[in-house]
C-alpha cells in the first residue's frame, strides 16, 4: 500500500537520491556540464526547506516525491526501482484531489515521462524550444483533461 504525506526535513537526501536516479536514467541526452550545473541547484536550492509530497511504502521508505506549485506540478520523481509500481499515480492523484485543473512541463526527450502522463489522461497543449534555465532541452507543456485515469 502507498500513501501519500508531506516530506519531512530529513529526507532531503532520500529526495536526492531519488532525483538523481530518475535523472541518470532517463535523462540521458543532459550534457555533463549541464548535469553538474542541475545537480548542484538541485542540492542546494531546490530540495532544501522546500515542502514536497511524498509516496512512501507501507514500512514509510519514500519511492517518490512530487512538488506542486499551485495547480502545477513542479516535478515528480519515482526511484526507478519501483517505477511502474503505483508511486507516480498515486502521487497524481493526490494533486487532483487538490485541484482538478493539472499541468505539467516534461522535457521532450523523456519519451517514458511524456508517455506516462499521456496515459494518465494529460494532453500536450504547447512547447517551449529550451528550459527553465535557458538551456536547449524542449519543454512540452501538458494539461490534464480528463481525471478518471488517476482513479
């Protein structure tokens, strides 16, 4: 059974962790300097003090983690050893359970992340050609439009 809570202030290295692992596998086309630009923002500014929600097993050992801003997911991770497991949509679902008007930005070359949410009833409804920080990695920007696949 997976439930869903707010982070707690030490598992920001779990959080880490599970980043990072979802990062090395599935962002394979982030150059290394890029890579080494991300993490070090990613441990020093965006995990720290921030709240996110997690999905933790029934012995409370954290398999994913997402952050909303508002109505907008921010990201969601899942470490990719219990991908495929329930973490992802639970943690979805619980965002819907907040606010029925989802979106989502997914990088393009994430085919299994964009396929993911394609599945969970999300469409895409824009693009940007480079990301947050400016650099060339295509954002396709997406919009939940029917909630009964988070069910």
């Amino acid at each position: 059974m997976i439930t869903i809570r707010q982070s707690r202030a030490d598992e920001t290295g779990r959080l880490y962790d599970i980043w990072y692992d979802a990062v090395r596998a599935s962002h394979g086309f982030i150059s290394a300097p890029d890579m080494a630009d991300i993490m070090y923002m990613v441990q020093t500014e965006y995990l720290p003090g921030k709240d996110f929600w997690v999905a933790a097993d029934e012995a409370d050992h954290v398999l994913g983690f997402m952050r909303l801003e508002g109505s907008h997911v921010d990201s969601l991770f899942v470490d990719p050893q219990t991908q495929g497991k329930g973490a992802g949509r639970a943690l979805l679902s619980h965002a819907y359970s907040l606010s029925d008007h989802l979106s989502v930005e997914v990088n393009a070359q994430n085919v299994e992340a964009r396929q993911f949410y394609e599945r969970l009833g999300f469409v895409q409804v824009g693009w940007t050609a480079t990301d947050a920080g400016g650099r060339p990695y295509p954002l396709l920007m997406m919009h939940l439009e029917d909630g009964s696949k988070l069910k």
